[in-house]
C-alpha cells in the first residue's frame, strides 16, 4: 500500500505534533462592555480550577477583553458597577457585584448579592454547561453567546433592565440593583433550603416569576434547571454587558423545555481563516473543516482538538508503513 507520505511532510506533521501537545486548550472567553458606562467585570473560577489571568479589571464602554481558559474550567463571571478604585494603589470598592477584596482584582471572592452571574463549566472532551443567573439577584444586562461549537449552543441572558421593573421591595442601591427573594426576605420557601431544599417543595415565588417574565432563559430560583441551564461542545463563548438590540431577541426568546434535548447540530462560525495545509501532503484523508473545503468553522478549542487527533492519526500511518 503505498500512501503519499514525504520526509518534508513528516517532519511538519512531526513539528505540529510537538506544538499542540504542550496542552489542550480551553476555551475562550470575550467580555464586551457595550453599556454607556464603565463596568468592571469579576471572575470567580471554581474549588478546583485554575485563576484566569485575572479575578478583576476595568472595562471601558467599547471595550473588550479575553482569556484562555485551562481545560475543564468552571467558573463565574459578574459586572460590578459604580466603582471607584485608587489610581496608584487599585484599592476601592464598587456600588454594585462588589467582591468585597477591597481592590480591582477579587482575589478568589465571590460577587456580594445583588449581582447577574455568567456561570459556566467546560470540559475538554464533552459538553459544556452554562447559565445566567439571577438567583443572586440582577445588576447589569448580560448576555452570553456561544460561538463556533456544535449542538444547541443558544444564546442566554437577561438583556431587560429589571432595575425598572424592580418590587419596591426588592430595590438595592437606590434602584442600582434588585435583590432576590431570598436575599430580601431570607425565608426558605424564597431560598430553597430547609424544609423546601428539593424541587419537589421549592417551587417559583411570585418574585422569580417576574425575573422569568423579563428574562426567560435565565435562572430566576434554584430549581429553575430545565429552561436555564445550555449546553455547547467545543466552543468559545462571548459575555455581553448591555448587549445590542440585535443580540436581545435571541435571550428574550421562549427558551426550550429542557436543556438536555436532542442537538440540532448548528454551528456558529467564528471568522477564523482556515486551517493552511503545507504543500506536499495529500489532505483528502483530513476533514473538510480543516483543509478549508468546509462552510462550517470551528472554534479554536475545537479545532486544537481536531488537529491533534488528525495529526496523530497521520503520524501513526506514516511510522507503520515507513
């Protein structure tokens, strides 16, 4: 069986190998401030996962920033609003989602209620979850797009500004935030512990209701599991903070049923130019989304992984029939 290998396309193959293989990169995470003021995002990641490159920084209107997160990341990402740091020593605090550290970075600090959470868990070889809470309450408009995975990848969010449409009752911060429930009122039918800790007793108050009536695809109470939790396999994923007219339809439409149905297999492309193939190596044996022959693009967590798969796959062909 003769297969169209060369010393120069081995060497490549071999060279590629050794670059993927440094690790399996996560995904990728975009926040983008598109609110007339500034915002100054907090991340959280999870007991048991690495810190992002950062727990806290500033976000100008118009502003955007990303990282790579490590694989099998989980985490949490906030808008805290009305802050006001120290230019030389970054120490401060903020009106809203503050972290309480006392400084632009959290430092493994959570977001003080109220505060609109993006919470996520990606793994590297299955599906990723994610969500946007209001179980904490609600701040900032927030939207989460999932971008060049495979699956239902549906955009989630609360892009309504409930601060309007806030209870008297449940106003924080003289109308910069709105509690929850259970934060307002601390009672366990509102927070879900105690003698209702199950969804079997816990079921939405006249309060979450009004959450899910803005915000649909939103957590609006703990067991709020089967209209608010999305699933993506392979993707990167984009945080919008007071997100466009165009992006508020998506997260204002009825979300399914249930989170875990049957995928429609729709990809988003990410922009990215195709994968280059060096000249000399017959490519018909590598998928079409590689070699650029696709109309589908993949995200650049998805595609490492594809690349190191196919590559190894060339690799063991061409030291067995070497």
């Amino acid at each position: 069986m003769d297969l169209p290998f060369s010393h120069s396309s081995s060497i490549y193959i071999i060279t590629l190998i050794l670059l993927l293989c440094k690790g399996t990169a996560g995904a990728t995470f975009t926040l983008i401030n598109r609110c007339s003021y500034t915002v100054w995002p907090g991340i959280l990641s999870n007991a048991g996962s690495d810190r992002l490159d950062t727990t806290g920084f500033e976000l100008p209107t118009g502003g955007s920033r990303s990282f790579q997160a490590p694989p099998n990341w989980s985490g949490r990402f906030w808008g805290r609003t009305g802050c006001t740091f120290d230019p030389n020593t970054s120490q401060g605090s903020c009106a809203t989602g503050d972290c309480g550290s006392n400084q632009l970075e959290c430092n493994g600090a959570g977001a003080k209620p109220p505060a609109t959470l993006a919470e996520f868990t990606v793994s590297s070889s299955t599906q990723d979850f994610y969500d946007v809470s209001l179980v904490d309450g609600y701040n900032i408009p927030m939207i989460v797009d999932a971008n060049g995975g495979s699956g239902t990848c549906l955009s989630t969010g609360c892009v309504t500004d409930l601060n309007q449409q806030c209870p008297a009752e449940l106003r924080a911060g003289n109308g910069a935030a709105c509690k929850s429930a259970c934060e307002a009122f601390g009672k366990p039918e509102y927070c879900c512990n105690g003698a209702y800790g199950s969804p079997d007793t816990c079921k939405p108050s006249v309060y979450s209701e009004i959450f899910k009536a803005a915000c649909p695809r939103s957590y609006s109470y703990a067991y709020d599991d089967p209209t608010s939790t999305f699933t993506c396999t392979g993707a990167d994923y984009t945080i919008t903070f007071c997100p466009s007219s165009t992006s508020q339809k998506s997260a204002r439409d009825t979300p399914p049923t249930s989170s875990t149905g049957t995928a429609n297999g729709s990809e988003t492309g990410t922009g990215e130019d195709p994968v280059p193939v060096p000249m000399g190596i017959n490519s018909s044996w590598l998928p079409n989304f590689v070699t650029g022959d696709s109309s589908k693009t993949l995200s650049a967590s998805a595609l490492h992984t594809t690349l190191i798969s196919s590559t190894t796959l060339y690799l063991s062909l061409f030291l067995l029939y070497s």
